[in-house]
C-alpha cells in the first residue's frame, strides 16, 4: 500500500510518494497550474501511477497542502459577500484597530474592507458579556437584511454577533433564515469559525472565511473528483495551518484554516526529521519560487501563533508561527525610482517564471542569478529534465541590473543573492532573537526548492553553526504532510482573575473540550487508542493588552501555582521580564485534540560507491568579491555514501534541489541521508 503527500505551491507542484511496507520513496516536482491547481495534482497523480506502474486502489492515503485560499484573498479574487452583524457595529470592520499598516509611510494605505458597507446589514439583538441575551433577536430586521442582500446578489455572507461565542443561539437562527431566503448561499457563522473574544480579530476572521468559502468549495469538489476517478478508495485529506490534516468536509467548512496549508507541513516534516537526527532546536527555512518561509522549533516543538494577517486582513485562527516573506527563486529584481537594487516582493511564478526558463519570462529573477554564477546547473534543473537557457540568465542580468547600474556583471548577479539573503536575514531574526532566542543554540533546518541553495551565506550572515539539509528538500513539505497526524482546534474564552475560583472555571472548560475532541476524533474515525490532546492557556498581567500562550501538560496535575509559575517563566522568554506579585488573568483556553495517523517511516537510498564516484564533473563558481570565481567538484546526492565529508567550496545536486558548500566549509552525511554543514559561524 503506498501512501501520497502533495504540496501545490506557487511555481511547482511537489509529490512525495511512500511505499507504506517497504519505506521506498519517490519525489516528483511538476509545474503548477495557477489557474485551476487541481490540474496539476490530477496529471501529478495520474503520471506517478504509470510511472511507478500502479493501481490507484493501492493508494490508502493522500494528504495535501493547498495555496488556494491564500492566493484567493491576496488578489482579491473571492465571492461576493454580505454581512450581517449586531446594530451600531457594522463599521467595526472598516474601523479595526486604526493602526496604520506602516507606522511612518503614508503612502501605505489598508487594504479595503473584502465588504463594502452597502452590503453590511444591522439586526436588532444583542448578548452581554456574561453571555445572556439583552435583546431578543427581532427577525423582522433579519428579513429586511437578507432582502437587501439578495438584492445585492451575494454569492455567501458573513454572520458575526457581539459576544455570540458565550451564547450562539442568535446567529444559529439567523443561519436558518438564510438558508431559507438563500439557498445558494455560502454561510459563515462567527461562533463556529472563532468562538472567542475580541470582536474585530472575530469578524474579520469570519468576514475572510466566508470570501473565501464559494471559490474554495469549488476547488475541492474538481479536487475530489480528480482523486476518487484516479484512486477511489481514497478520502484525502487538507493540511491544516496548525500542521495537522484535516478532512475535505473540514476545509470546506473552514476555508479560512488553510491559509499556511503548505508551509505548515514543512515546519511538521522539519521537526520530526531533525528530531530523529538530534536535533530539536532548528530554525526551518523553506525557499520556493515565491516565498521564504521560516518558523522556529524548539525542544522539538513548532511554534504556534494565533494572530496574523492574511493579505492584510487580521486572521486569528491557531497556527504555526511561520514568518513569510516574498523572497524565492522566481522573485524579480528591479532597480527603484532612486536608482536602488530591489529583489522581490513579486515574483516570476510558474508563468512566465524566470528568463532561464525560456516560459516568455523577461525581468531577472534570483534563480538567474544563481544560474549565471553557476550555483545552479546551467545545463538543466531537476536532474537535467528541465532545460535552462544559462546565456539568457546571463544577458538579462546584465541589461537589466549590472548596466543601468555600472557595476561589474558578477557584481550585480552577487549584488540580487546578497540583498535576497538580508531579506531572509531579517525573516529569520523575526521569530529568534526578537523572541527571545539565541541563534547559536539552534540549527538551520534548509529545504524548498532554493533553501539549500542559500543557507550557507544565510547561516553566516546570522551566525547559526550548524545547517541540516534533508534528502530532496525541494519535497519537504510534500514529505510533511506524510508524517502529520489529525488535529483539531478547540478554545474557550475564559477572562478571568488567576485565582482559586477563576481556575476552576478554566479546569471545567478543558474538561468541556476534551469532551467535544473526543466526539471529533471519533467522527474520523480515531480509534481511543490513537487520540492524544495539548492544551494551552492564554494569560496577561492585569492592564496588559496581549497575552502570552502558556502549554500545559496536564491541567489537573500543574495547579493553579504551576500554571504561575510557568506564566512567569513563558512572560520573562518573551519579553524579558516578569512582574512579581502583578495579578495575572486568563483569556483564553485552548485544546488541541490529535489523532494518530498511520505512518511509515522513509527508508533512504545509501550510495554504494565511494565519495569519488559521486563527482558528476566540475564548473566554476561565483562565491563573492572575497573568493571569486572557484572550480568546484559537483557531487550526485544519491550517490554519496554514508559518512562521506566533502570539503567547501562544492555543490552538491539532487532533483528537487541544490545544496552550495562555501570556501572553509564542510559537510557530513548522516546515517539517516541528512547533509550536515559546519558554517564556521
């Protein structure tokens, strides 16, 4: 039986293909289909089955990741939406917080509301804090709404009542009318999608899932379709940005929870692949062709947040604390109006993608760069199944940054790496030392198409000893997927003094979501045997505004003392101090329940030959104004036996990917395929 994991980014589509008995692995990469990503996951699936000479009913499990939300809200491109929301709060959700996007630019302005205020409709009702009701929903005033919604011909619409997540019986009803008056109609409910405090984080987050929510319900139904014709004895599953797979139905539902689908299963693969390697502290970095991506593990655990925004939209939803910028292979770079190197934010994509690609691509691109310095084979990528025009690299980078410049053609080629490396630099800081952690105390976990090629000079410029490089990290987050297990979200918001009375309420909470995790779980499917829960407090100091996440093993076993003490602790980590004797008060509980899924661990295929035979040829290098132009042995990743150390400068190539050894630098296999580079840092 084989198991299949798919990431659709947004220049390549990744598989990552396991053979559940035997742990024999097979990686494929593919060009995305930006316009209908289904199109590329049914012709990846349908080749790697003729490829590997196999029946779609061998596949007994196929999780994937999906950038179709995300881009969605990004180009504005999601249905039709209607509001409806408690009367007087309407402009909540153009007023938000009125913090402007950058503190000190003008010229930056907020990104529109995704409902303009003609389709934001009042009702009359309201539910106090404490959860009861103040004044009785008047359905009157929900008909004339869904009158002048309908007129406005809303394809979904957005429900968000004050307080409603202490009592939902009001927006229930309203869902109900709906459904009557819109039969068509997407439907979003604020008590389902966030049942939590703080009313702007709560409406936007239900404003974007229902924008999202048509557009996304389409995908998975051709998506479906696609899998069960090719493999019909298979229900797969989505990613969770939380790193866990939820169901089709799930992602459906909650569309909104998809957001860092993809890079969510690299952050879980990274961490149990370097955890078998031994290493749990890693800073993962993920390079594509649009975006890098960087999270934190520490003692083997991903970082989660609840806070983000999402094309400038605020999103509270648990997920991995991920940090993205727009920085990958395809990113473009461009000379500003005061005659500056930019790289990035946009980027080439799938199409036309960079110039080397020989797509209709015309504006130099980081892969360019890399290729015109000989970093990347300028014979051909992906093991040389994909042809790359290495003169066009080279004369558009010349054009168009080195002339307009006057600077030396190594120089400007270098000068786009350089300013893409303090871009990610600046990613990286972001989650470590601006968290409170010490950069040398973790590794660099480097995959994605482009990670492996940039680590070392990242890695140097931000002083981390030592980089992991797993086997095909250009599969990584294809891989991820394989090795999550079936996660679902539960809080309740639980404001309250950090005292004997107060906590029994927030005991009595967890007990109550451990209650509905198990009645979740069982609806997958998960045997007792495989569920497991982690639950979370969210605290402040009285008067503070922001709350810190505490975990907790055990809610009964660490009493109210402990959960201070670890308070204090999580409180000095994050801001680098603790308030002695200052109250503390929760806010929110949160419980995650899991459920195991079957996995097969990857079995890798070890070199039988020396180290020398692994030397496919050698191609000179640019490696900087300080070494220059270097011969440099290119090694054949598969080829290398276990134990083998090579010595920088090098480059060492794969399918999915290119690792660059500098000048002092070295590298180890490990007995489980990682390469492992001492940066000198």
């Amino acid at each position: 039986m084989y198991r299949l994991g798919i990431d659709v980014g947004g220049t390549f589509t990744d598989f990552t293909l396991l053979n559940a008995e035997t742990g024999a692995t097979r990686h494929y990469k593919a060009s995305s289909t930006p316009g209908d990503p289904s199109e590329s996951i049914r012709d990846g699936i349908a080749a790697i089955l003729k490829l590997e000479g196999i029946d779609g009913t061998a596949l007994q499990f196929l999780g994937h990741g999906t950038t179709v939300a995300t881009n969605m809200a990004i180009e504005r491109r999601g249905a039709r939406t209607g509001l409806i929301t408690t009367r007087g709060f309407r402009d909540v959700l153009e007023v938000g917080r009125q913090l402007r996007p950058h503190l000190y630019d003008y010229t930056q302005a907020k990104q529109p509301p995704l409902v303009p205020r003609r389709r934001r409709h009042e009702v009359v009702e309201r539910v106090g804090a404490d959860g009861a009701i103040v004044t009785p929903l008047d359905e009157a005033s929900v008909a004339a709404a869904l009158q002048g919604l309908a007129q406005e011909d809303v394809a979904a619409v957005a429900v968000c009542f004050l307080h409603c997540y202490q009592t939902p019986d009001h927006e229930r009803r309203v869902r109900a009318m709906i459904e009557e008056a819109l039969p068509d109609a997407y439907i979003s409910l604020s008590s389902e999608v966030l049942p939590e405090f703080r009313e702007y984080e709560r409406l936007s987050t239900t404003v974007l899932n229902a924008y999202l929510g048509p557009a996304m319900a389409k995908y998975l139904k051709g998506f479906l379709e696609s899998v069960h014709r090719l493999a019909p004895k298979t229900e797969p599953y989505t990613i969770h940005s939380n790193g866990g797979l939820m169901t089709a139905a799930t992602a459906r539902d909650y569309p909104v929870r998809t957001c860092l689908s993809g890079p969510a299963a690299g952050v879980v693969g990274a961490a149990e692949t370097a955890r078998d390697a031994g290493f749990p502290n890693i800073i993962t970095f993920d390079v594509g062709g649009t975006s890098t991506d960087v999270s934190v593990v520490a003692e083997g655990r991903p970082s989660f947040t609840a806070d983000r925004r999402v094309a400038g939209h605020p999103v509270r939803t648990p997920m991995l604390d991920i940090h993205v910028i727009g920085a990958g292979g395809g990113s473009i770079a461009w000379i500003d109006d005061a005659g500056g190197l930019k790289v990035g934010p946009r980027s080439a994509g799938a199409n036309p993608g960079p110039v080397a690609y020989g797509l209709g691509g015309t504006e130099p691109t980081i892969t360019d760069a890399n290729i015109a310095l000989g970093r990347l084979n300028p014979g051909g990528l992906l093991e040389g199944t994909m042809a790359v025009d290495a003169d066009a690299a080279r004369d558009v980078i010349r054009r168009r940054v080195a002339e307009p410049l006057g600077l030396s053609f190594e120089a400007a080629a270098h000068g786009v790496i350089e300013i893409a490396i303090a871009n990610m630099s600046r990613a990286i800081r972001s989650v470590t030392t601006e968290r409170g952690h010490d950069m040398g105390d973790f590794a660099l976990f480097a995959f994605g198409g482009a990670g492996p090629l940039h680590a070392a000079e990242l890695a140097l410029e931000c002083g981390v000893p030592k980089i992991i490089v797993p086997e095909e990290p250009g599969t990584m987050c294809a891989r991820g997927i394989l090795l999550s297990d079936i996660v679902h979200d539960l809080v309740r918001s639980a404001i309250a003094r950090a005292e004997p009375s107060g906590w029994q309420r927030v005991r009595d909470l967890f007990a109550e979501m451990v209650t509905e995790g198990h009645d979740l779980l069982e609806r997958d499917g998960v045997p007792p045997e495989k569920r497991g829960f982690r639950h979370f407090i969210e605290a402040r100091y009285v008067g503070q505004n922001y709350e810190v996440r505490v975990e907790i093993d055990d809610i009964e076993a660490i009493g109210l003392d402990g959960f201070l003490d670890a308070f204090a602790a999580r409180h000095t980590q994050e801001y680098g101090y603790d308030i002695a004797g200052r109250p503390v008060e929760t806010v929110n509980c949160r419980s995650q329940a899991i459920g195991q899924v079957a996995q097969a661990r990857p079995m890798r295929e070890r070199g039988t030959g020396s180290q020398a035979d692994a030397v496919t040829g050698r191609r000179d290098v640019y490696y900087g104004a300080v070494h220059g132009w270097q011969p440099s042995p290119v090694y054949r990743r598969r080829s290398l036996p276990e134990g083998a150390v090579i010595e920088g400068p090098a480059v060492i190539e794969e399918m999915s990917a290119t690792t660059l050894l500098l000048p002092g630098q070295s590298a180890a296999l490990d007995g489980s395929g990682n390469i492992i580079i001492e940066t000198g840092a």
